[in-house]
C-alpha cells in the first residue's frame, strides 16, 4: 500500500482461483503486465512497451535471485522458477527499477517467493492432465500431463530442507504463418502472389532475402528463392521440461537465515529471436547461497547453461535445400529449364513454375528418412552457413551485499541517527563467462585465442539509499544514487527519488523520478554468428572494429538494387543485358547510403511515475490503484543490416554492392539515432463481495508518443496501447466448492521484429475454473481451461497460433 512505485502482487488466494494451468501463466492477468508467448511453456513478461521475444529490459527474479538463462539474457520462462506447490507470492514491478536491483531492469522486474520449509513442511503432490490442439485439423488433440512433488522437513529447531522436482510433456502451440513478406520482388515484372517466384512466407525458412538470387531470363531481371521448407517440416514440436530443486535452511538467530539452494532445468520447447530455433535438451543449473536478516541480506550464485542439442530452424531449412544442391547448381538447372519451358510455348508465370520443379527434382521430403538423417546431421553441425546447431556454454556468476546501515547502528547502541532517517547501502559483481563454440562466440580480445580461451564480461555497482519519515508518518522521502561500471564501458550513474503521502493508512499518494542504464547483453555485444550468409556480430569495438566505418545501409542497397531492376526491365534498347545494367548502376547509385551508426552504447531511460493506491469502503472491501507514467529513451539498442562491398576503391562499390558474391553482410548491434518517449497508465480495482465473492477489473494503456531524430531502427514498441482484464471468483461457493473466471482482451498493435513486422490482430480469451477442496484429507481438485471458446489467436508475429488448453488437477498434502 506504501510502497513509492506501482507493485503489484499474486497472492496465495489469487493462485489458488486463477483459471490459468501454473501460476506463471495467471501473470497475464496482472495490470500493466503483458505477456507474450513463443511456447506452450515458455511466456515471456513484459511492462511499459519495447518488449520482444527475449526481454532483456525486464528480469525475472526467485527469491532475489536471477533466473536468466546466460547467453540468451532472459530467462527461458519458469522453466529455473518455482513449482506451483512451493510458489508462495508473485511481485512484478513494472517501470524501471535499475537503480537499487542493477539487473538491466529498466522495464520492471517480477519477484517469485516461494515457501520457507520451516513454516510449510510436509508431503504435497500435484498432477495435472490436459487437452490442447482441439479442432486443429493440423495436429488434432494432444494431451498435456504435468507432474509435481514437494516435500519439506524441519529436523531440528534450526536446521530445515526441502525438495521440489516437476515433470512436463505436451505438445507445442504450431506457428504456421504463411502471410507473404516479400509480395513485391517482383511486381515490376507483374509476377504476384502464387506466381512469385521470390515467394517467403513468414514460417517458411529457407526462402529469406539471402537464399534469393537475380536471373536475367529472357532478357530480364527476375528475383528467385529457393523453395525452403515450412516451420512444421524442421522441428519437433514435442515438448518437455524436467526441473528440480533442493534447498538447506539454517537458522542463525529467530531473525536471521542461511540458505543453500540447487536447481536443475532440462527442456525441449520452441524459442524464437531474429530467427525460430528448436531447444532440445536445453540444461541449466544454479547454485546459490543467502543470507537474510534484518540488517544484513546477502546472495551469491551462479548459473550454468549448455544448449545440448538445440538448432536454428531458419538455418536447418536453407542447409537441407543447399546440402541436396548448391545455389549456382539449383541456379543454372533453373535458368535452364526455364529458356526451354519458354522455348515449349509457355507463359512466363508457368515457366517459372516447371522451373522450380526441374531444379527441385530429387530434392529432400519432409517426413522421408533420407529427410529426417540429413536434418539430424544438420543439427549436430555448429556452422550455420552449413549447418544448424546451436552450441553454446556459458556461466553467469554473481554476487551481493545489502546493509542496513541504521538497523545496524541502533543494534550496537548508536543512537545519533534518528529513527525517522533509514539509511541502506549495497553492491554487487557480475561475470559471464562463455566457452567459445567457434560458430555463436569467439574470444576477441586482444592476445587471447578465439577458439580456446574463454570470454568474459563483468559489471560491479552499488547504491545507497536513504529515506526519512516525517510529520508522523504521513510523509516518506527517498533519495537513491547507484553507480555502475561494465567493461568496455566508463562508469554510470543512476539516480532516484520517491515520496510518499499517506493523509491517512487507507490512502497513499505516491511519486518517483529515476533513470536506469542496460547495458549490451552477451549477445548484443559479443555475437559472432554466420546465419544464412550474413554475419551476425557483436556492436562492441572489439568485435566489430572496422565494419562501421565501410559499410551500406541494406534498406538503401535493397532499394538500390530494386531500381536497378527496374531500369533494366524497363529499357527497350537493343543492348546487351551487360550494358543494361551497366547503365541502371550509373543510374540508381545514389540511392546507397553509408551506415550512420557505430559501436555500441548503454541504453538509458529516465522515468517519472505518479500514483494513487486507497483501500475504500467499510473494511477496505474496495482496493483501488492507479498510476501513470513518461518515459524517454535514448540509445536503443538495436540491429541494423550493413554490407561491406569486397573493394577498396568507393567508386566500384556500387558494382559491388548489385552481387551478392561480391560483397560482405552483416547484422550488427547499434544504437539507435533517435529520442523516444511514451507514457501510459493503469487501472485497478478490486472488490470484496458478501459471502466470499470477489470481482477485478485492470486496464493498461501505453502509448508511444512521439520520436525525436526518428531513423526506424528504435527497438520495437511492440505493446498493445489497451488491455484489459475482467475477474470473477469465489473460493467456496458452497461446501468447498468455488470457481474463477478470467477475460482478457487486448487491442490490436504494430509488432517490430527482424523475423517479421505487421499489425498482430486484436484478441479476447475467457478463462475459467472449478474448484473442489476437502479439508481432510488435504485434497484439492481443480477443473480449468483457458481460451474456453478455442478462438485462436498469436501474441506475436511469427509466433505461434494459442488456443484452448483444457485441463483437470488435483493436489494433495501431507502436514
């Protein structure tokens, strides 16, 4: 109720009622949260705009302590979280909070408690068994089982452990978009839709802008993919997760615990980035050692990742096209076939077609098992100009300090702090470290082998904070300052002030300004990825020294290139094909820009947020919140597409720059030119019924409002700038017996992404529940589905398409 910034909170009870399969998915009915979702089991949270499919802006928290995978920068959903029989509370902050966490969380952060086996000890067993897939006449029903264990023992007055293991299996959503990305390649030829023959569709891979080449055929130029393959032909869309955990609590005094903890995390789901990738017996480990007590509260850890046998699926599919027949091959039996279908009589958009089908003779078929070895063999292949595995390791070690400074003081006696003044200081250190693969990440520094010595990349900080309670605690005030310092980078300061107005306990009237740095992501700065025949590396100097500085902007060398196509299709003189274009070169190459942008920068944001929580009515039976927020950007960080023409002298660069053998291609990590800002706001009421019932109701709005220096390479907003949430519930209606229900709508919103970008529609999804509880035994049944009425919908473009998952559980517990 006090808090100075919007928090928002899952309890126990909300857990219990919600609709939602685990306690990870409820999360998408909390205001001012949206969540996207590339997998069945792996939602990825996100609050105030800029979001994408890995969120490196939000972190997510267990007990205090990251769950990231470390090379990806986001965690893989729950899969390192807590089980819905230890989860004890949900806290999501939204807005930033970098100035006292420092985690990159300058899009707010959400904190999952779980339970303390000295106050829950005991013996509990959840099963789950489900349908999803209903009506799809792609994949018909399948089922979903998961299966969960917690057992908890205090052995002595100090001494308490627990454990926790959860198994499951399902069947993933399908992503099967065949909206058309490249309708115009070539309209200047009038060659559109079906007849395209530079045709891609979203989840289709293997027929993007590097697996496509210009024909001259009959005397004009024609844009040709080559066939690729659909999403559904390249991955297993069966999914697993197996994860455990053990934790050892030990009671130094009646306020103050230690506490070991280790997870375990094996997976099998779909995950997407710049491309769709198949994560396949995906392992994370984490050990972690706390500290908690009133004056002192510390944690260190770390946290291991291998990707074991995951691959990239765009890579998979241009690799099984090209490991049947090269380009050059498939280019030249094209050309051919096409000169004698037009030779036969045939129009131009049939000659396309028999075409394709002469070079694609003999070519590998989904489901065959000359189809499925060469897959097999690609995923094992760490080359993604040749092959598709992902293959990386890597650690994430961390540790932390926070103090209690004025607890600590009155503790030994000193009594020149007043008690209206807390005063808390705190730091923390971090390192990655990568082994490199060759393929993902190489060691660039200087005097280091790439290949043999392993990466690093660290960041210290710290804070102090202090707070001061006046005019009988109605008025709180705080003043924060954290500085930062990352390698690569000089050192960062983050400022933050809040206050506080309680005129009386039922209202509070909060304010806060603060700024938070994120700094590059492993990934961001460290990559070093051949991905289709364009290079994918880091925007750090020492990673991508020189490349700026030569490079073409691709946005300007594709329009350059259209042009030339379009000249010499259009030019009816009798010159050579060669001189043609020779002359549509000269003609067009003004079009080409030079890449404006440079080594990267940390991304900062300054944010003010006002508020207002009150609980009304006899009893506070009425809870109220309302906050609102503005933000502004600068130095996104994002990806911009760059080519280095093969030549020294800039006047051939535009001869260059018209071949793809005769240049280099990137995707490198920047900053964008522009200034954002955006603001919203939320609003959420939450009411106490007679006779145990209780109704909710949140909406969200956020708003991009305006960019300063716009250049398009801002990172997408990616946010709907309405939703909102309906809730009705009752946890016993009559003898036990209770119920939930839970509706979702979402405006539709413009969705940024270097996979696709478009307008993701507008979608609405009913939630519900049956709930029937016996106290003895402690037994508790549970009958729920989301998206009752199977209305298919995608959270994202690219994505895949969410319907109904109906399920049935039963928990039981043994005090």
């Amino acid at each position: 109720m006090q808090s100075p910034v919007t928090v928002e909170k899952l309890t126990a009870r909300d857990l219990r009622l919600t609709p939602a399969p685990s306690f990870f998915d409820a999360i998408d009915n909390v205001k001012g949260v949206q969540v996207i979702t590339p997998s069945l089991s792996f939602k990825v949270i996100n609050a105030r705009g800029f979001t994408n499919t890995t969120n490196v802006r939000f972190a997510q928290l267990v007990d205090g302590i990251d769950n990231q995978a470390p090379h990806l920068g986001g965690p893989i959903g729950n899969v390192l979280g807590p089980s819905d029989l230890d989860i004890r509370s949900v806290e999501i902050v939204p807005g930033t909070a970098a100035a006292l966490y420092g985690l990159n969380a300058i899009n707010g952060l959400a904190n999952f408690s779980t339970l303390n086996p000295f106050a829950s000890e005991g013996l509990s067993v959840q099963q789950k068994a489900g349908v999803n897939h209903v009506q799809d006449p792609g994949t018909g029903a399948r089922p979903f089982t998961e299966t969960s264990l917690r057992y908890a023992k205090v052995l002595a007055s100090k001494l308490a452990f627990k454990v926790n293991g959860t198994y499951l299996r399902g069947y993933d959503w399908v992503a099967n978009d065949q909206t058309e990305l490249n309708p115009n390649g070539n309209a200047t030829t009038g060659l559109l839709g079906a007849d395209n023959p530079a045709r891609d569709p979203v989840n289709s891979y293997g027929n993007e802008s590097s697996d496509r080449s210009t024909l001259t055929l009959g005397g004009k130029s024609y844009s040709v993919a080559r066939t690729g393959y659909d999403e559904r032909d390249v991955v297993d869309y069966h999914l697993q997760t197996i994860k455990a955990d053990a934790a050892l609590h030990y009671k130094l005094s009646a306020a103050t615990e230690l506490s070991y903890t280790y997870r375990l995390a094996v997976l099998d789901n779909v995950y997407q980035r710049s491309n769709r990738f198949r994560l396949q017996d995906y392992r994370l480990q984490q050990h972690a050692l706390q500290l908690l007590g009133p004056v002192v509260q510390a944690r260190a850890y770390i946290t291991t990742e291998n990707t074991g046998k995951s691959y990239n699926l765009r890579s998979a599919a241009e690799n099984l096209d090209r490991s049947f027949k090269p380009d050059d091959v498939w280019n030249r039996e094209y050309t051919a076939a096409w000169n004698a279908a037009t030779g036969n009589g045939q129009s131009v958009a049939q000659a396309h077609a028999a075409a394709r089908a002469a070079a694609d003779a003999g070519r590998l078929q989904p489901g065959t098992a000359a189809f499925r070895q060469r897959l097999s063999e690609l995923q094992d292949l760490n080359n993604w100009d040749q092959g598709a595995a992902l293959r990386v390791q890597a650690d994430l070690l961390h540790a932390e300090a926070q103090l209690d400074l004025g607890a600590a003081l009155r503790r030994a006696g000193q009594t020149w702090l007043p008690a209206a003044v807390d005063v808390r200081v705190g730091a923390d250190h971090r390192t990655y470290l990568i082994v490199p693969d060759g393929n993902y990440f190489i060691n660039p520094g200087p005097g280091k082998d790439p290949l043999r010595d392993n990466l690093t990349y660290s960041k210290t900080g710290g804070f102090g904070q202090a707070g001061l309670h006046l005019f009988d605690d109605k008025v709180r005030l705080t003043a924060t300052l954290r500085a930062d310092k990352n390698d690569y980078f000089t050192i960062r300061f983050n400022p933050r002030f809040t206050a506080v107005y309680s005129p009386w306990r039922e209202h509070n009237f909060r304010l806060s300004y603060q700024s938070g740095y994120r700094f590059p992501s492993l990934f961001e700065g460290f990559s070093n990825v051949n991905s289709g025949q364009v290079k994918r590396i880091g925007g750090l100097r020492v990673m991508s020294s020189g490349v700026f500085e030569n490079s073409y902007l691709r946005s300007s060398i594709d329009a350059f290139n259209a042009a030339v196509t379009a000249a010499v299709n259009a030019d009816k003189s009798g010159a050579t094909p060669a001189q043609k274009k020779e002359r549509a070169i000269t003609q067009s190459q003004g079009l080409l820009r030079r890449t404006p942008y440079t080594y990267l920068r940390p991304e900062h944001i300054r944010s003010l947020e006002l508020g207002y929580k009150a609980a009304l009515l006899p009893g506070g039976r009425l809870l109220v919140d309302v906050d609102f927020y503005y933000n502004a950007y600068r130095d996104f960080i994002a990806q911009v597409e760059a080519y280095v023409p093969k030549t020294l002298n800039p006047d051939s660069a535009a001869i260059y720059l018209n071949s793809r053998s005769t240049q280099n291609r990137y995707r490198l990590w920047t900053n964008a030119q522009s200034k954002v800002y955006n603001y919203g706001g939320s609003l959420g009421l939450r009411y106490e019924l007679p006779r145990g019932f209780r109704a909710g109701a949140n909406a969200t709005y956020a708003r991009l409002a305006r960019t300063e220096s716009g250049d398009g390479l801002e990172d997408g907003f990616n946010t709907p700038r309405w939703l909102y949430n309906v809730s009705l519930d009752n946890e016993n209606l009559y003898r036990g017996l209770g119920f939930g229900l839970r509706y979702h709508w979402q405006q539709r919103y413009y969705s940024q992404t270097f996979l696709v970008s478009g307008e993701v529609p507008a979608y609405h999804s009913l939630d519900a529940q049956l709930s029937y509880a016996l106290p003895r035994p402690d037994l508790r049944f549970k009958l729920g589905a989301t998206n009752v009425l199977n209305q298919y919908y995608v959270t994202f473009l690219g994505g895949p398409s969410v319907g109904g998952l109906y399920y049935a559980s039963v928990t039981y517990a043994v005090k």
